[in-house]
C-alpha cells in the first residue's frame, strides 16, 4: 500500500488483528502506526491499495482522499 502524505509518498500497510474476543486494525505509515483520530483532517491521500485494504479501512473508519 502506499499513502502521499504532505506530498510526500510513503509505503503504508493496515494489520487486522484477531482472537476469540477481540478484532481490532491497526494502520501504519512507515512502520509508525497512526492514530484513526489523525486521519479526519484529509492530510493522507491513498495512491495504491488491494481491495482487502480498502474494506479494512473503510470498515473501521479510516479517512484518507482517495479511498
């Protein structure tokens, strides 16, 4: 995945992650992960994803342009 953040492209990856009774993902710029409160300011543009990615991100509310 790779995600233009201040026009700057940089290689992205979004970690779902599973147990009995607990899902959660996790979304991750540079091996940094980013916090889904710090993507409502439009700051991160979406420049290539799977479809996987996509659902996961939209399922959890991620916003990035592009998405």
């Amino acid at each position: 995945m790779k995600v233009k953040v201040e026009g700057r492209e940089f290689n992205a990856k979004v970690a779902e992650y599973r147990c009995r009774d607990f899902v959660t993902a996790t979304f991750f710029i540079d091996g940094t992960p980013v916090p889904l409160a710090d993507t409502v300011g439009g700051q991160y543009r979406l420049v290539e994803a799977t479809p996987r990615e996509r659902e996961i991100l939209k399922c959890w509310g991620y916003r990035l342009d592009g998405l």
